[in-house]
C-alpha cells in the first residue's frame, strides 16, 4: 500500500563481504505511485570482480482497485487484513494481505 512504499522506498544502503557486495538505492514518486530500487552488486568470481546492476519499478495500488481486479478475475468472498493493526506485524506499515475463493 501507498504508505509502506512512503515508509520503505527511501533512502539506501550497502553490504560487503569477503567475496561480495552491493548498494541498494530506492526512491517512491507518490504521484505515479511507482517505486524504484536500484541495485549495484559485486560478485568476486575466480579471482575476478563481475558488477551486475539492476532496477525494480515497482506500481502500488489502492485497495480498491486491488480488489477490483481480484472480483474480475474471479475471486470472491474477499477479505484484506492490515499486517500491523490486524495480524500484529508491527513492523511491517502499509503491508496489506488479502484472500479470496477462486471459482
């Protein structure tokens, strides 16, 4: 949901290790609702260091229009539940879980 993408698509980070390492950048833009997290990693291999660079763009959803497409898929019978306040996942802000019946 739009408020753990606020809470989580920001900021970056790094590891390294003996025989790895990588840096994680990530950024949300609330207008097109889309995340982007840019990863850099380096894996030694055979002696030789091999980069390797990606990206994820990630779209959030409303609830909504969440469950506005599972109906049209065909599921019914659908609840969501707010990780935090429903399921006790205090960490987790803006997660949302849902179930459905398929037909």
């Amino acid at each position: 949901m739009q408020a753990g993408f606020e809470a989580r698509w920001r900021g970056s980070f790094g590891l390294a290790a003996d025989d790895h390492a990588l840096v994680y950048r990530s950024s949300f833009d609330g207008v097109s609702r889309v995340g982007r997290a840019a990863v850099t990693m380096f894996r030694l291999e055979h002696n030789v260091w091999r980069r390797i660079d990606l990206t994820l763009h990630q779209r959030c959803y409303a609830e909504d229009e969440i469950t506005a497409t599972l109906r049209a898929a065909g599921f019914t019978e659908l609840a969501s539940f707010d990780a935090a306040q429903d399921l006790g996942m205090e960490a987790q802000i803006g997660r949302r879980f849902f179930f459905g019946r398929a037909r």
